[in-house]
C-alpha cells in the first residue's frame, strides 16, 4: 500500500482538494488490482531509461486505473497497452527521444509560415498530462505561444482487439481542433495557406508520416461509440467531429469492433488525370507541402533512431 501511496503523491497535488479525492480513489482502486499494479511498476523498474521515464510522466501509473483510452477498456489492457508502447518507443528510438518526450519537452517535427499577423505553426510531438485520457503522444499545430491548433491523440500498440495478430499498430484516440474563440476563421486561414487542404485533413496526414517512420503496420482508430467518455450521447457535450464520419472520408474502414475505424497508413493522393486543368496548380503547391512535411518528419526522428532496431 505504501507504494501505491508515493505513487499517488507523485501524479496528484494533495493540497487542491479535487486532487486529493482522485489521490484517494487512486489508491483504492490500486488496492482493488495489486499484482497487475506492482507488474507495471516493475516493468517501469526494470532500466534506468524507463524509471526516468516514469519519474518524467509519472501518469502512466495513473492511467491503467482510471476508463481511458477507449470506452469499455479493462484495466489489464489499458496497462498491457501502455507497457506495449514503452517497449516499442524504447526499441526504435533513443534515450533523448523518449526523455524528451516523456520528460514534458516537445520535439518539433516540421515548421511552416502563414501569414504576417499568424506567424509561424509549428508541428511536434509531445506527451503533456492533459493529453493522458485518450493517449500516451500525440502530433500538435501549434501557433506561436504554444496555442493548440489541432491535434491527435494516440498511443502504440500490438493488435489484440481487432485482428488478433499482434501486428504493432498506432491507435488514434481522439482528434481535437482549435478551442478559441475565433476558431473557424483561424481553420479557414490555415485551410487557405495550405491550399484548400483542411486542417484536420493535414494533422491526420502528419500522424499516419509519424506511423509510417515509427515503423507501424496498421492505424487504427477510435469511433464515436469507442470514444473513452462515451459523451458523446449528451446533447451539451457533443464531440465537435463526427470521428466515424470523417474517418470514412479518409478511406477508413469498419471493423468488426465498432469502437474502431482501420484507417490507411498513407493518404491516397488524386493522378493529375482526377484533377480538374484549373485546379492542376494549387494542387501540385499542396503536394509540394506535404511532401515537405514528410521529408521534415522524416529527418527528424531518424535523428533519434536507435543504430540497431528490433523487430
């Protein structure tokens, strides 16, 4: 028990009382699941690596006890999934990489300039603890100031759910755009900069380059009705995108599971055949952006592959 405690001390500010209340239900419920809480943290303590890690984003001790990630997880998949994508990190990539990012420092992938008065938006990865419910990482715009503009949240793991074949996978668990006030005009902007691509089209494009240069076979992704919450159903908390609407648009599929979407590993892009003679132009400029977008994601985690990867 007292383990569970200094673990608890770590992850929750016990002078703010809502935090103390999760302190306590965090405790309980670590009780409730002895063995498989004392495996995580023996995983977690089995290298200096991942108990730096664990020190670094201590939530991960948090989020095996608490219904997040997908709705209906069980606690032995929410802490197998989270041991899965340590052991998968750790194997591809460095010990900079993973202490940067688990470590609350967000490793920039690719860098572009919209117009005089917006700047520069930048795209990163990172793992920040408000991003812990649907994910363990996620790919985020960012305006100067560190202001989200979209993200996707997501997490690492072996195919255990859908097809049963272990197969490593990224699995999405939310896509969340702008929360400011001028929300629309901002995506309108962005949309406009980046040559009638949408936004949320473009986050989505960067996380499958991420998937494909961490070396996964498959994406999938969360539905409405595999949404951790399932809040969906309440009229005043209704998700801003329909996530099974828009992930059929992209060329994803149902399966079998209805909490998930497989989505393609890469976006298929139209043949200047598909392309109408007067629009030829501005998609060729789109193509040259997110190619430049690819290459820069590319480079930039190659920076942090370890010499020797493990299947």
């Amino acid at each position: 028990m007292s383990n569970f405690i200094e673990l608890g001390k770590k992850i929750y500010d016990l002078q703010n009382p809502r935090e103390a209340h999760r302190f306590a239900v965090f405790v309980a419920r670590c009780l409730l699941h002895p063995q498989r809480m004392s495996r995580l943290e023996k995983f977690f303590g089995q290298s200096e690596l991942l108990r730096q890690v664990a020190q670094g984003y201590p939530f991960v001790f948090e989020q095996a006890t608490r219904a997040f990630f997908y709705w209906r997880s069980t606690f032995e998949e929410r802490a197998r999934l989270i041991e899965d994508n340590m052991k998968f990190l750790t194997a591809r990539f460095n010990d900079d990489f993973m202490l940067k990012l688990y470590g609350d420092k967000k490793i920039e992938l690719w860098r572009m300039t919209l117009d005089d008065t917006l700047g520069e938006m930048n795209l990163v990865l990172c793992a920040e603890s408000g991003q812990r419910k649907e994910g363990l990482a996620a790919v985020m715009f960012n305006l100067p100031g560190e202001v989200p503009v979209y993200q996707i949240l997501f997490w690492i793991a072996r195919d255990e759910l859908i097809n049963r074949d272990g197969a490593w996978s990224m699995w999405i668990g939310a896509m969340q755009g702008p929360n400011v006030d001028d929300a629309k005009d901002l995506v309108k902007r962005i949309t406009k900069r980046c040559h009638a691509y949408r936004t949320k089209n473009l986050i989505l494009y960067a996380a499958q380059s991420v998937a494909r240069n961490f070396g996964v076979e498959k994406i999938f992704a969360v539905t409405n009705a595999g949404y951790y919450a399932n809040n969906h159903v309440r009229s005043d908390r209704k998700l801003k995108t329909s996530f099974g609407d828009f992930w059929s648009e992209v060329g994803g599929i149902e399966t079998h599971d209805a909490r998930f979407f497989e989505l393609p590993l890469t976006e298929t892009r139209k043949t200047v055949e598909e392309i109408p003679s007067h629009k030829r132009a501005q998609y060729r400029r789109r193509f040259a952006l997110l190619d430049d977008l690819d290459a820069s994601i590319a480079a930039t985690l190659r920076t942090f592959k370890r010499a020797e990867v493990s299947a």
